[in-house]
C-alpha cells in the first residue's frame, strides 16, 4: 500500500477532536478546527475516539489511516481519488481526492 504524501504531510500531527460515522460517510473533526470527510463504500469500522494522525496510506479504494498510538483504521472509498475532501476551520480546502 502506497503512502499519501500530500494529504500525509498536512494531516500529520492532527489531534481527532470528533468522529462520525454513517453508513456511506466518515467525518473527523480535528482540534484545530479542520474536518477530513470521507466517502464510504461500506460501513467505517470503529474508530478511536481520540489521537494523532501519522500517515496515510491509500491504493485504489483501499484507504487507511494510521494513528501515532499504533492502531491502524482501514476504509473502503466510496469513488478513489474524489471521496477524500479536508477543510481547515474557516471552510477553505485544504485537500481534494
């Protein structure tokens, strides 16, 4: 599985403030105020409450994030490369994909 540098590099370091998971979506709020969204193909499986981002990882549909306290979340994209969207707290984008 290959690394996400770009969205890597700018979510590394972020605390999760907030998950949401819906059937066909996932929503992360982070402690700054950012929010990454992310367009499901099947149901999220659980999600630590609480964390940092370290890295992401991503082929095809197959989508994970690996948090810094070790536990890795892996998602099915709902459409590869437009299912990913972050906005900063003042709602600009930060990151499509």
């Amino acid at each position: 599985m290959g690394l996400n540098r770009k969205l890597s590099s700018i979510l590394h370091g972020r605390q999760i403030a907030q998950c949401e998971a819906a059937p066909d979506q996932l929503s992360l709020a982070f402690r700054d105020g950012s929010r990454l969204v992310v367009r499901l193909a099947a149901a999220a499986p659980p999600l630590p409450a609480t964390g940092a981002i370290q890295k992401v990882l991503e082929t095809g549909s197959r989508f994970v994030l690996v948090l810094e306290s070790g536990p890795q979340v892996e998602i099915a994209l709902a459409d590869p490369g437009s299912s990913v969207s972050l906005r900063d707290r003042h709602g600009k984008v930060e990151y499509l994909g």
